[in-house]
C-alpha cells in the first residue's frame, strides 16, 4: 500500500517566491526608485570610509580597521539582499530555486551575525582605549585586530551552516512556497516547512542568544566601565572627545541589537509576517546606511581625510 505524501507529490521544480510590496504599478515604481537610491548611499557611504581609512596614513589605527571593517561588511551586507530585492520589485512575482535560497539566507546571516560580533570587537576597543590608554598600543596590536575580524567572520560562518543546513532538509509546503519576505530569511522560511519545527525553532533561539544577547551583554559591561572612566576625566574636551566617540557606536548598536532581536528572539506567537519585514527593512537599509553618515558627522578624524581626498580630486 502506498501512502501519498502532499510534499513529495507536488508538481514542478523546488522553488521559492517572495511576496510582492504591492501590485500598483506606480508604487512599485516609487519603491524601487527609492530603494534604488538607498542602495547606491550605502554603496557610496561606505566605500568612502574604506577607501579614506586605507589611503591615509592617519587613519591606520585599531578603531578605523575595524570601522573600514564594518562598512566593508555592510556593502556585502546589503548586496546580497537588495538586488533580488530590487527585481522582484516590478511585475509578476519571480521564482528563486531551493539552492538560491539557501545560499541567500546562508550569505545573510553570515554576514549579519558578523556584523554584531565586530560591533562587540569595537566595544571593546574602546573600552580599551578609554580605561587603558597607556597600553593602548601594546594591547590592541594589528595583529590581534586581525585575529578579532577573522575569529568574527569564523564564528559567525560555523554559527550560520549549522543552522542553514539544518533548516533545509526540512520539507516544505504548497507548490508555489511564496515566503512572505523579500529576502530569505530564517523565520519566514521555518513557517512553510511541512514537519515539526520545534527543535529548529530552538536551534535558532540559541543561535539568536549567542549572536544578540552574548555579543550586547559584553557590550554593556563594556560601556559601564567607560562610562565610569568618562566621569572621572578631568578635562570637559576630554570627556566632550570621548563621549562622541563612543555615542556614534552606541547609537549603531542599539538600533542593530534591537531590530534583530525583535525578529529573531521575540516569541513566535507574539510575532506578525509583516511586523517581520518591515522590521527587517531597518536593518537592510537604514543601519547600514547610518553607519557612515554617524562615523562621518561625529568624527574630525574621518571628515577631515574625506575633505582633504575631495580636494586633492578636485585639485
């Protein structure tokens, strides 16, 4: 006797597709432009910062690797969400394969859970910095800085094959699988598994604990004994200096933190679909595109080698 399987018997390759923003064709025009635009500042922004940081001598010191590493981390980041993105923004609605999904999710949380370990590694930079500036330079050697970038990169590639491979030898439902997203995220892409997906669920609670809450907890303990050494400088330009180094990052690190973990660490039944992908449009667009102009505007440092490039252009 042969049991059917709804999974096994759907016609049609293993495909994916994403749910459109909207089906009026001047908003779709509109989004796409605007997205479009989005997508080129971040592009320009930080590899602008990239470019500043390896070309001026001034600037080859520990913060700035790791910020060129960061907005270096971002263009990847954004590239590889918002071009399919941006296709899927007009007419009909255009299949993405099983691989290309998987491959898509595998790059995304790579690359942002990269993105929060080295907001941990700047933390504790200038943790460093502040409440240790005497061994400064002894302590934060390039090649430490490094091996703090490439232990990131590491850990957050382990962190994201596990659960990506994980994630797809699960079967899923329905011919089409329209994921309500337009990216392929993992919480969109649990949700059309045709199986029991408690343990998966768990999984990506531990990965969410060990990316988020681990990396921000280290962050505040970080900031407490900063801003203890902030109070007891004497100087109100030294403490005027320091706080404005340190509020750029903060205020980076709250907004990553926060929109991440509403996604990832809030409980299931108190989610949306949409919630989810409105959500995920901040940290698609708007942190990485907050990252240079808040490095840039609140740093002389930087503003100045990016003045001095435009005028040697220019020149």
């Amino acid at each position: 006797m042969s049991s059917w399987n709804p999974v096994l018997n759907q016609s049609g390759p293993a495909e994916f597709v994403f749910r459109v923003f909207t089906a009026v064709p001047a908003l779709q025009a509109l989004l796409f432009l605007l997205f479009l635009l989005l997508y080129l500042m971040i592009l320009g922004g930080n590899t602008a910062i990239v470019c500043v940081v390896c070309t001026h001598s001034s600037l080859r010191t520990p913060m700035y690797f790791f910020l060129s590493s960061l907005s270096s981390l971002e263009i990847c980041y954004t590239s590889v969400v918002v071009p399919l993105m941006l296709s899927n923004v007009f007419g009909a609605q255009k299949p993405i394969s099983l691989a290309g999904c998987g491959a898509q999710m595998f790059f995304f949380v790579t690359l942002g859970s990269t993105d929060c370990f080295l907001l941990a590694v700047m933390a504790y930079d200038r943790y460093v910095a502040i409440c240790h500036p005497l061994h400064y330079t002894l302590i934060m050697t390039h090649r430490l800085c490094i091996r703090m970038v490439v232990g990131s990169v590491g850990l957050a590639l382990v962190l994201s094959l596990q659960l990506t491979a994980l994630i797809f030898t699960l079967p899923f439902c329905g011919r089409r699988r329209e994921i309500n997203h337009f990216l392929c995220d993992v919480p969109p892409v649990l949700r059309l598994a045709c199986a029991d997906i408690r343990v998966h669920q768990a999984v990506l609670y531990v990965v969410g604990i060990l990316v988020l809450t681990v990396p921000f907890l280290l962050i505040c303990v970080s900031y407490v004994f900063i801003a203890s050494a902030i109070l007891r400088i004497r100087s109100a330009e030294g403490r005027q200096r320091a706080f404005s180094t340190c509020s750029a990052h903060l205020t980076v690190v709250l907004l990553q933190y926060g929109c991440c973990s509403l996604v990832y660490l809030r409980p299931r039944s108190s989610t949306s679909e949409g919630e989810d992908r409105q959500i995920a449009l901040v940290y698609t667009f708007v942190t990485p595109l907050l990252n240079p102009l808040i490095y840039t505007l609140r740093n002389k440092d930087v503003k100045g080698a990016l003045r001095n490039a435009i005028i040697s252009k220019a020149a």
